[in-house]
C-alpha cells in the first residue's frame, strides 16, 4: 500500500512538471500561480512522507501564495 502510495504521489508530481512546461502561453501571474503549485506540491510531498493528502495541500497554498506573488 505505500509503494503504491509513493508511485502515485511521485506520478502525480511528475505530471505537473510536464503541465508546467506548457505555461508559455500564459501571463505572468498565471505561471508564478502554475510554479507555487509545482514547488508546493513537492515540499508537501517532501514533509508528509509522499502523503497524497499533503502532496494537494502543499499544491493549494503553493498556487496561493504564487498568485500573490504574482500581483505586482
């Protein structure tokens, strides 16, 4: 059940590297939204142990505070 738990939340993030290559296209708060996310989802991964829970919640307040950064 952990390998399998590891395999999805390693995949998971993977992912999201490769949609990230794809924010050529977007505006400038778009992709300091789209990397908080990448970089939150990691160190949620990272702090949790690889827990799917902490991987998304580490993704949500990385995509926050990355939109707000993105206000200037």
């Amino acid at each position: 059940m952990k390998t399998m738990q590891r395999f999805l939340t390693g995949s998971a993030v993977v992912m999201l590297m490769f949609g990230l290559s794809a924010c050529d296209g977007m505006s400038r708060r778009g992709q300091d939204t789209a990397v908080g996310a990448g970089i939150g989802a990691v160190g949620g991964a990272v702090l949790t142990g690889g827990s799917a829970l902490g991987t998304v919640g580490g993704a949500a307040v990385g995509g926050v505070i990355g939109n707000q950064a993105g206000k200037r």
